[in-house]
C-alpha cells in the first residue's frame, strides 16, 4: 500500500489535493492495613443518598486508601535518602526567588485600574513562573519542561507554548568534571582509552554534554556523550517527589483519577531515568543497525557505531559521522545530484523502523538527521525513542491514508479507534470538526536559516529551522481540543509520531516542494511484508 507523509499541491505533508518506582534500598516495608467496617447502605436506598452521606462515602475511601499511601511516601523517601533534604532547600530558594517576581510584577500593577491579568493571578502555577520556577530548579525540571511543550495531548495549550523555551541549549560543565566523570565510569587512565579528547564540547543538553574524541587503539574519530555530574541523583530525587505530590493530590481529590495523574508522572519518570542509562540508548542504536542490516538498508542509511569497551551506564562512545543537516540545500547539492531521492530514502528508512523494529527514533530534527558525505542518510541520537503499539500503528495507517482522499470519516473513525473514551462518539460531527482543523495546515510556513562552521580538523555544523513552533503546537493543540470534546484522549505515541511527520514536512517543502508523497508509490509501508527486529536488552 502506498503511503506517505502528507502533501499537496501547495506543500508536502499534511496538505492533500483536491517502573514503577524505583527499587527501594531495603526490602519492601509491609504496613498493616487499618481495618475499617464500611457502613453498607441497601441498594434500594442508594439513589435517595443524601449529599453528606455521600461525602461520608468519599472519607470512607480516602481513609481505605491511607495506607497505601503511607506505604509509597515511605518507600519513596527510602529510595531518595538524605538528598532529598538538600534538594528542598534549593526548591525552596527557587520558589522564593520566583516568588519574589511576581510579587515585584504584580506590585507594578496595582496602580491599574483595570483587572489583574490572569498570568499574575495564578499566581506560580501559572505558565510564565511556573516556566521560570523550573528553569531555576534545574535539569529534571527542564527536562519535564520539555515532555509538556511535546506533549500537546496532555497538557493545556498555553503550557504547551510557555515551554518552548525549555529546548533552549543548556550551558556546558567544565572539561574538568567530565575528565572526573570519564575516570570514574572507564576504571583506567584515559590515556589508555583516547588518543586525545577536544576540551570543548560540540554540543551540551540539558542532562549530556558531547566532546570529539580519537580512540588510542584504532585511530578511530568518536564523540562521547557524557552523563553531566549529579544529574542522575538530582532526576531520582526531584521525580521521587514529583510522584510523592502527585499521590497526595489524588488522594485529597479521588476526581484527579480520572485525568490519570500518576500514571502520567509515572510514565514522565520511566521515559527520563532511560535517557540518563545510556546503555538503554546504546540498544536503541544496535536495534536500528541491526534493522538496516536486515532489511538491506546499509548502502542507504547508517547509524553510529557503539564502542563498547568505552561505553557505560553514563558514557556513551559512538563512531563519529559527517555529514549536512537535511536543511542545507546548498551543502546537499554538492553531495547528491538530486536532494530529492535521499528525501524519499529517509522516509523510506524511517516508516520502515516504525514497523520493523520495537522503538522508533523519535527525535528527527534536523540536528539530528543527516545527508552523510558518502550520500547515505544518517540517524544520530537515539536518546528519544517512542514505542508504537500494534493498534495505535493500524490506526495511524488509516490516518495517514485518509489525507491522500480528504477522507475525514476515515479519519475520525481512525481516531476513534487510536483514543481511549467511555462514551459513544458521533463520527459525523467529529468529521466535519476534523476537516475544519487540517484545513489551516495548508496555511502553515516554513522559514529555514542555516549556519554551517567548518575547521582544519573537524566541521562543526549548527543547523536550525526556524518554523512557527506556535503554528506547528497550535495544529496538536486544535486536534486534541476537539478530540477532546468527543470524550477522546491520545496516547502519548501519536503526538511523538505527528511531531516526526511535521519535522520531515519541512524537509519536504526544502527538497521536493513539487512531490506528492502522498501518490508516489516510491513511499511505501506495509504491516504485513516487514520482518520484526528486536533489539539485546542486554549491555556491558
């Protein structure tokens, strides 16, 4: 079946034609349940229940569910240990220094007769401090910063926009820490391990920080993404209290169940502790080199050698590649003669891991995916991953297939089938809805500047393309709104896949602005031909 990414007439995608917690460090603390004798009230009396009888009822739960929640505050703190004290501290000087913003904001509004705005009536919860109060919290913070601005489904709109600015670079450690670092995990003189590693770093995130490198024994060019120091002891205590507050909130208010609070902290926990074990990022990479080899894909695309001998739990050492961003046309034009087909090649590479193999990569801006000087296509950090159930995928088939024909049933009832809901949806209504948000998609634009830096010995490329993130978050943000008012709510996957589907939409519109890869049959996926290649849990 052929299909791709959307595009049209006016441009390529989306426009058509016409753990749990952490093991505690001591076994598992059996609390004795309280024994409560509920008052059963008759069936028959049930509906004629007084509204104090029925808050008597939710005291009765609350009070049934006591111990469990004593049980995990108390596992929880076990796990987190003394840190957990010296991490309140600097929360607390951090919400008192946000705090005193906004004092300082709202005093200079006083003299205004007019209402105070909302943003300052929220007070800390509201997007632009609560943005600020996580910036000053540091790393984890900035990392769940950047789960909410990627997570259109979750979280409201104006979060989603505050937190933009969370993918901002973060300032580099000193080489010092990481040599500190590379001692301590490597257990031998670095000497030993590197002919020699550059002291300034090619990039630094909020959790990593990446030095160029040369191995001792092959005279092979590497970079090593180091874990910074703390960071990991920093993420278990802040997500350990992060999960503590949000159990607590569900046990004031039993209604919070129902937006699946912990569950969602849960699930923010388990993606951050896999980004910090680069081992688990080491599998991602084996996983897809190995699906290139399966499916014969190596003369097409490649994916960084893992150094094994040289790689840790916070030491990552790769193959080093080189290559142009999919966004320098120019550079592209002076590798390929016709940017088009390594386009068709990457989509091709891409939508094939969705089925092949048991992660796909998750992350494919323009930093992150190549043109390769060999011409092939490179795929670079796999620290994001997503994880598509077999259902979530027939449904996002049906999805995508539905643009080619403007097909807005199809797409609803694809929808339907992708979001969980306790109530019958009216497919027509949800249709017609439909249509009327993907018609603005035509209107989205993109503005691409790229800044290449080349040196004697290395060359530094910095890409960056500067799309109307607001547009982009406002498509997510319109689909989930309407979605939502049919009783639907998405799994997390499908806004990682939208994501993806937008990123190679620009790439489209710079490459191949005339292709429909909508109708070209050299796109193509299909379930059912792919063999599945799953990946070694198992790392040194």
């Amino acid at each position: 079946m052929a299909i791709s990414v959307v595009m049209g007439v006016r441009g390529p995608l989306l426009v058509s034609n016409s753990q749990q917690l952490p093991a505690a460090l001591m076994p598992p603390l059996r609390l004795r349940r309280m024994k409560f004798r509920p008052v059963r009230t008759p069936a028959f009396f049930a509906r004629y229940s007084s509204p104090a009888e029925r808050f008597s009822t939710r005291i009765q739960d609350s009070f049934d569910n006591l111990p469990n929640l004593v049980e995990d505050i108390i596992q929880t703190s076990i796990s987190t240990g003394p840190r957990g004290a010296l991490r309140l501290v600097q929360g607390v000087q951090a919400v008192v220094g946000v705090g005193g913003e906004w004092l300082s904001d709202v005093s200079k509004t006083m003299n205004d007769t007019r209402a105070l705005p909302r943003s300052l009536q929220l007070g800390l919860l509201s997007p632009l401090y609560l943005r600020k109060l996580f910036e000053r919290l540091g790393a984890t913070y900035i990392k769940l910063g950047q789960f909410i601005a990627s997570a259109p489904t979750l979280f409201p709109a104006e979060y989603v926009k505050e937190f933009q600015s969370c993918f901002d670079r973060a300032p580099s450690v000193p080489f010092s820490q990481i040599e500190y670092v590379l001692r301590e995990e490597l257990g031998r003189p670095l000497e030993s391990v590197y002919e020699y590693i550059d002291p300034v770093p090619i990039a630094s995130a909020s959790i990593a920080q990446v030095h160029g490198a040369r191995l001792k024994s092959s005279q092979q060019e590497v970079v090593i993404k180091v874990l910074k120091p703390g960071i990991e002891d920093v993420l278990v205590t802040d997500l350990n209290f992060v999960y503590v507050v949000a159990r607590i909130l569900e046990f004031l208010n039993p209604e919070l169940r129902r937006t699946s609070l912990v569950g969602i902290v849960r699930d923010i926990k388990e993606s951050m502790l896999e980004e910090v074990d680069f081992r688990k990022e080491a599998v991602n990479i084996e996983t897809f080199r190995r699906y290139l080899e399966t499916m014969g894909l190596e003369r097409q695309a490649k994916a960084p050698q893992v150094y094994k001998h040289c790689s840790t739990r916070r030491v990552l050492t790769m193959e080093r590649l080189y290559g142009v961003p999919l966004t320098d046309l120019d550079s592209i034009r002076s590798l390929v003669p016709d940017p088009e087909t390594s386009l068709v090649t990457a989509l091709n590479v891409w939508f094939g891991s969705l089925i092949a193999c048991d992660t796909f990569h998750a992350d494919v801006h323009a930093g992150n995916l190549w043109l390769l000087r060999d011409g092939r296509i490179g795929f670079l950090d796999f620290g994001i991953v997503g994880r598509i159930s077999p259902k979530t995928w027939a449904a996002m088939e049906v999805f995508l297939a539905s643009f080619a024909s403007e097909d807005y049933e199809a797409m609803a009832t694809a929808l339907i089938e992708m979001g969980a809901t306790e109530k019958d949806v009216d497919s027509t209504a949800f249709a017609r809805d439909l249509q009327k948000v993907f018609s603005s998609i035509k209107d989205l634009d993109t503005e691409i500047v790229v800044a290449t830096a080349r040196g004697t010995n290395t060359a530094a490329i910095s890409a960056n393309v500067l799309v109307d993130e607001n547009q982009m978050n406002a498509l997510f943000l319109d689909l989930v709104r309407v979605s939502e008012s049919y009783g639907l709510k998405f799994p997390r996957e499908f806004a990682l896949l939208m994501k993806q589907l937008l990123y190679f939409d620009r790439y489209t519109r710079l490459l191949a602005p005339s292709m429909n890869i909508l109708q070209d049959q050299r796109i193509s996926i299909s379930s059912s031909s792919s063999r599945r290649v799953r990946g070694n849990n198992q790392f040194p």
